[in-house]
C-alpha cells in the first residue's frame, strides 16, 4: 500500500501541475471548504429520501463520501479549534463552545496558518473558528456579514457579530431579539435566499471567487455557514419542500434502555429560545415544526452550495480545486428524547465528509473510520505542504482516497465534558469519568452491527464482558493523557 500512495501522490502531483500552470506558478491545487454547523448526515446521498439536497448529493457523486467520519468533540468552538489544529481535545483542551485555540494552543500552527506561510491566498467567509477574532492572522482576510460594518453602538466586529448573528426576518422576530436578546428556535420568512446571513456569505464567496482566478495564486477560500443551527431560520420555498404532514418524530424518542442518567441532559442551547419549556418535552407540535425548520435549512444551505460549485466552475477552477464539504458534529432532533449537541450518542458525533479532489475517481463510498483530526494531514498531504513537527495527532487519509475500502483507523476517539467514547467499526464505547480522580462512574456500550440507533446500553450484558474490557483498555492507555489533562 505505501507503494501505491507514493505513487498516487505523485500522479496528483503532476496532474494538479498541469491543470494549475496557467492558473498560479506552484503548481499546487486550490482548496474551497465548505464547512456546516450542525448538520448530520441528513442528505439524500446518505439515504435519507426525504430530503432535497441535490447540490450536495451532486458533491458526493462527483467526490468520495465518508458514511462513518466521526468528529472529537461535539460542540462547535471545541470541534473547530480540534480540526483546524489537528489535535484532539483533553480534560483541560477544547471543552466547549468558547474555545479559543489562540490561547489554549498558542504555539499551534493551524492548517489554514500552514496554508498561508506557503504562500496561498486564505480567506475565512463566514464560521470557521467558532469566534471571530479567534487565531485571524491565521488568514489574508476574514469576513463575516454586517460584523465588520460601523455600528452606532461602538461595539467591536466581535461582539457586533454576537449581537445579529441569529439574524430574524420577521419583524415581531427581530423585535424580541433585539429587546431580549433571544427570540424563536425556528423562523419561515417569505424572502429571497440572499436575506440571510448565509445567502449573504454565499455572494462573498462568489465574488471571491472571480477575484482569486484573476489574482493566480493558489487559494484556501472558506464557506462557513451558520446553518444549520438554531434558530432554524431559512426562507419560505426551502420549507415547503417538506409538506408538514409528512414531518414525522423518531422513532426512538425514549431514554436507551440501560442508559446510564449521566448520557441524558436538559438540552440548555434550545431551551434559551421563545417557545421552548424551561423543563420537560417539548409538544408534539413543536417537535415537528422544529424538524421541518432543521430540514428547510439543510436545503437552504444546499441551494447556496450549489451556486458556489457553479461559480467555481464557471471560472474554469474545478479542475485545480479539492473540495471538501464537512460538518462540526452531528445533532439530536428528539432522538433518545434529546435535542441540539454535546451528547455522549453517536448522533452527535458523526458528521458528514465529501471530498472532490481532482484526479480521483468520485461517485464512491467508503465506510472507513476517520476522525476531524485526520483533516489536516489529509489536505497538507495533498497540497505537498509539510505539516508541523509533533503537532498532528491524526492519520491521513489519502489512502482511502485511492481505494476506499482501506482501513487506517481501529477506533476514532470523541469527549464531552466528561463522557470519552471510542467508535470502532462494531462497536460504541463510553466512560463517563470523575474528573477530579480519573476514575468512571457509568459506562455505556453499544453494539453498531445490532444496534446502530444506540438504543440497548450492553454494558452489563456478560457476551460483551471481554468487549468493554478490551476498550476500555484501549482508552485509558492509548488516551490516559486526554482523560488527566497535559
């Protein structure tokens, strides 16, 4: 298999030179990021009929799709940091959605940074880090909609960013955000796709774009979209594409059998929007309608990606350009009677992975284990960058880019707060620790080949004694220093 990497790499090479020459002098390829908040694999090329992602699902025909890509943390701030430096998070690293990774990795030199010192043109349109002024010398420029615009509030780009982010259209919607800060979890405005804040940052990506092919350097250019996170907030056509009646609530809106009550939370990010319960299940009738919110965003944001890869083909830049489309982690929608992230479920933390890269034969699946950490070294790999000494933490995956049926990782590792998980191809795995003395106080398992929803906790069931002892040994060797902080 190395033989045959080495000679892919070198067949890339040289095909990304002879598709590149006219466009830049490095002879290297472009990158375009297409990066999701919150969005499961919820799309028709991964089998869900319902919904109406044709751009996307167009991506994956033309790309290699990873049915079981797995992110660390699942909580944005944390997830972004993670990928972008790839490293995994710890006790004390990439805890939750205020991360910084300036501060808590300042001597981290992230992929995007990487990217830059090599002499590509970075762009960051939209979220990419979780905080505007998180790591910006990372970038040539770093965007976002209205956040850069003066305000007569004398605030900053950031916390003007933090003040009109949610972005209602309604005006009884926009009232209460700007009198309470708050406002509903899901919101269908009659107005065009350009009213949004994501329609917006579509527009900039576009323009950018056009300016990056006449400019002819090599370019890390960003999508980062606030969708799909609440407020589920997408114009009305994109909702009516899922007639309400058809709107339907999990089947497994229950507590997993066995589940330990540390693996259920209070959902506390929905909970602070209009209409939600301070306690207790929301009504049937909210649950569907926060569904069908979370659906019409998913092809709002499909409709914008689509006249993105129509830009980039348009200006002749698809043969030299990789495309990667990928999510922060993974969402409940009332499954386990859960809803939003931060979960110790697999739900939240499998994500959805696209890769276009030119001279790679697309429209093929591969079910092979990878993780947000494998990211980076997959696209310095690509990019004939050299990745920084010690830093990386994952494993490339441009083998299975040549053959998708390869195996590079045995288990993928994912935290919360204090739940640490190992996902192997069989097999969910979850100790929730005592911090304080590292030692667990619940544990879960969950056998995928059985029971891929995670519905039945196995964990006391004597067939799976050796199971759990096996992982849990892996876990707290191979992760003894994510558990007890470095």
């Amino acid at each position: 298999m190395k033989v045959r990497h080495l000679l892919y790499i070198l067949a890339i090479t040289i095909l990304f030179a002879c598709h590149t020459r006219k466009e830049n002098n490095t002879g290297r390829p472009n990158v375009l990021l297409i990066y999701m908040d919150d969005l499961r694999p919820q799309l028709g090329c991964y089998g869900n009929s319902q919904m109406h992602s044709p751009n996307i699902d167009k991506l994956a025909s033309e790309g290699i799709m990873f049915t079981e890509a797995y992110c660390n943390i699942p909580v944005c701030g944390a997830s972004r940091a993670s990928m972008l430096t790839g490293m995994y998070p710890t006790k004390n690293r990439f805890i939750n959605y205020n991360t910084f990774a300036e501060k808590e990795v300042p001597e981290a030199v992230s992929f995007p940074k990487l990217f830059k010192l090599n002499g590509y043109t970075t762009i960051s349109n939209g979220k990419i880090y979780h905080h505007l002024d998180d790591n910006m010398s990372d970038w040539d420029e770093v965007w976002r909609p209205y956040a850069f615009e003066p305000n007569d509030k004398g605030l900053s780009p950031t916390d003007y960013w933090q003040s009109l982010w949610k972005d209602y259209q309604l005006p009884e919607n926009h009232k209460e955000y700007v009198t309470t800060g708050t406002g509903p979890a899901f919101e269908k405005a009659d107005v065009n796709d350009t009213a949004y804040i994501d329609g917006l940052m579509a527009q900039k990506v576009i323009r950018d774009i056009k300016k990056l092919k006449k400019a002819g350097k090599p370019f890390l250019l960003t999508a980062g979209f606030i969708s799909n996170h609440l407020p589920f907030n997408a114009p009305a056509r994109h909702w009516e594409k899922y007639p309400h009646d058809k709107i339907k609530q999990p089947y497994n809106n229950f507590v997993p059998e066995n589940a330990p009550r540390a693996a259920i939370d209070n959902w506390p990010e929905m909970r602070a929007y209009s209409g939600i319960p301070k306690h207790g299940q929301v009504s049937n009738d909210t649950a569907k309608l926060l569904i069908h919110g979370y659906y019409a965003t998913v092809s709002y944001v499909d409709a914008l990606i689509g006249k993105i890869l129509d830009a980039l083909k348009n200006e002749g830049l698809e043969q030299n350009t990789i495309v990667m489309l990928v999510a922060d982690h993974g969402y409940n929608l009332q499954e386990h009677t859960l809803w939003a992230k931060y979960t110790s479920f697999r739900i939240t933390s499998r994500v959805p992975l696209i890769m276009k890269v030119p001279g790679v034969n697309g429209g093929k699946k591969s079910s092979s284990l990878v993780e947000l950490v494998d990211v980076y070294p997959t696209i310095t790999e690509l990019c004939n960058l050299k990745a920084p000494r010690g830093q990386l933490e994952g494993k490339s995956f441009v083998p299975v880019l040549i053959n998708p049926k390869t195996k590079i990782n045995n288990f993928v590792f994912t935290k919360t707060a204090n739940a640490f998980m190992l996902t192997t191809p069989e097999y969910g795995y979850t100790e929730f620790i005592d911090l304080k003395t590292g030692k667990p106080y619940a544990k879960m398992l969950y056998d995928h080949c059985q029971d891929p929803d995670e519905n039945v906790n196995v964990i006391d069931n004597p067939e799976y004694t050796s199971v759990a002892k096996k992982l849990g040994n892996i876990l707290h060797t191979r992760f003894n220093s994510n558990i007890n902080g470095k």
